[in-house]
C-alpha cells in the first residue's frame, strides 16, 4: 500500500484537490507579514534558548540583516536531563517580546504547559509544539481553540499518519493555521542525533495541504550536516526550514553541537535564497 493508502483516518489535514494548499500569514510587528507555504520559502533561526537579553537582541539583529524570517528562540525548554538548563521561563518571553519590536520580525516559540499559554500568546506569534508533545492531546485540543499559527513538529518515534492525527486534533478544534515540522525520528542509526526523514517530505506534501517544515539541527545533531540538509529539504520541496543559531555555539546552554554561529547561517541564508531562485520559490 503506497502512503497515501493508509491515511484514511485523517480528514482536515489531507489535500482535498491538487491546486489546494494551505497558505499561512503570519502579521509580525511589522507592516508585512511573513508567508507560509504556496511557492513561499521561509526561513526560520535563532538559538534553541533565550539565554540573556543582550546577546539575543545582538543576534536578532544579525539575523535579521542575513534574511531571516521569523525568529526562534526557546524559554521553556524540554530536556532529557532534569539537571540541563531548561530557558529563562517567563523572562525569556520578554527577551522575545523584545527582540520582536527591535527587530520587526515575528517569533516563534514553544509552549510545554497549558498554564503558559497566555503568557505565550502575548509574547510570540507562532507557537511551537515541539517533538515530545505531538501527541499531548489535550494541549493540541486548547492549541485548536487559539487564534494563533502552531508548529507541529514530528514525534521523535510518530508515523506520518500519527503525526497528521496530531494535527488533526487542532484542526478539528477549529484552528486552520497549522504548519508541519520533521524533525527527524528515531531509527538505529546512532552517528546522527536522528535520522531526518527526508521522504516525509514530497510525501506530506503530496498527502496534506499543510506547510512543511523541515529542522535539520535536530535533524542531524551534528553542526556540519545543517546547510546540507537544509539545502536538500529545499530541493525535496519543504517550504522553510528552521534552524539553530548561536553567538557562539561552544558556550551554548543548549544544544550548541548542532548550532550554526552567524556567520554560517548568513552563508547559509544565501545558498538558499540562490537555490530558491532555481526552483522558482519565493524567498522575500
Ligand atoms: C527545539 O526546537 O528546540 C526542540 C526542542 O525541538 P524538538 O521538539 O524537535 O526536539
Ligand atoms: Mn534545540
């Protein structure tokens, strides 16, 4: 059975046409908004976590003068080890709030708990479901009642069918503006930090009307492997990438093996930007 076989249980997320594809418009602090999917090609970066305002607001800038999109930038983060650096909490969203007026780009974040989800809502303009919580029902179910685009990122062990489920919840829930992120899942293979699926690609893309994320840090785990994937997910047809990006990827709290600093990310930003233009995709 091919993959678009086995989708039956999915409804809202699946494509019901050719022609019908999802387009997200994110507004941002500033007068355009960012484009989401249909020919677009976004560009998603910043460090996995808020660490302090003022090397933060120096990147955001960084960025922003190297093309980037949409910000990103953790303060409730996930770890595997109760003692890691888990973000700045609730200061953090203030870093991004902000980073987000100094810079006029939109941002991005992740929400862990439901009691954060105003306090998100306030500070960021996209919220992040991140791997560890696709299938946390209840907070996809709030996450459809919201007015604001979510990031669904894959399951570190989800299907692809699982992982459309997922959005389903927040579809049904009467939330429109969805948008997929592969992340990479687990697989034997133990030279890479996860194994990016890159098939999961061409084929949700075949499958749902939903934008495709692809974030090749996590992805790889392994900082030299992030502008080849990323230029690869491009090609395999994703509509952004979202990428990891510190000052200065040896002291990073979090995640700084799989970090670009910014000089990478601004080569990076233009081999996309010139790939793009061969595969006759919007890069604003
Ligand atoms: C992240 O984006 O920093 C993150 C924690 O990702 P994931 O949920 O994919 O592990
Ligand atoms: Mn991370």
């Amino acid at each position: 059975m091919t993959g678009e076989g086995k989708m039956n249980a999915c409804k809202l997320a699946l494509r019901q046409e050719k022609a019908h594809q999802t387009i997200i418009e994110v507004p941002g602090p500033a007068s355009a908004p960012v484009m989401i999917g249909q020919g677009y090609f976004t560009l998603i970066a910043g460090p996995c976590a808020v660490e302090n305002r003022d090397d933060y607001l120096e990147l955001a800038v960084r960025l922003k003068n190297g093309g980037l999109h949409i910000l990103r930038g953790g303060a409730f983060k996930p770890r595997t080890s109760p003692y890691s650096f888990s973000g700045l909490g609730i200061e953090g969203l203030d870093i991004l709030s902000e980073a987000r007026s100094v810079t006029g780009l939109p941002v991005i974040t992740e929400l862990m708990d439901i009691r954060n989800l105003d306090a998100v809502c306030c500070h960021a303009d996209i919220i992040q479901v991140g791997s560890r919580n696709m299938q946390n029902y209840a907070l996809l179910k709030e996450l459809g009642r919201v007015k604001m685009p979510v990031m669904l990122k894959r399951g570190l062990s989800a299907t692809i069918e699982e992982w459309l489920l997922a959005a389903e919840y927040i579809l049904e829930a009467g939330n429109q503006r969805v948008m997929l992120c592969e992340r990479g899942i687990r697989t034997f293979e133990t030279a890479t930090r996860n194994t990016l699926d890159i098939n999961a690609i061409p084929l949700v893309k075949t499958l749902s009307h939903l934008p495709v994320f692809v974030d090749p840090s996590h992805g790889s785990g392994i900082r030299s492997l992030v502008s080849p994937v990323a230029k690869a997910a491009l090609i395999a047809g994703a509509d952004g990438v979202m990428v990891e990006v510190h000052q200065n990827p040896a002291e990073a709290l979090s995640d700084g093996q799989q970090s670009l600093n910014p000089d990478e990310f601004n080569q990076l930003s233009q081999e996309l930007r010139k790939i793009a233009g061969y595969e006759k995709r919007v890069f604003l």
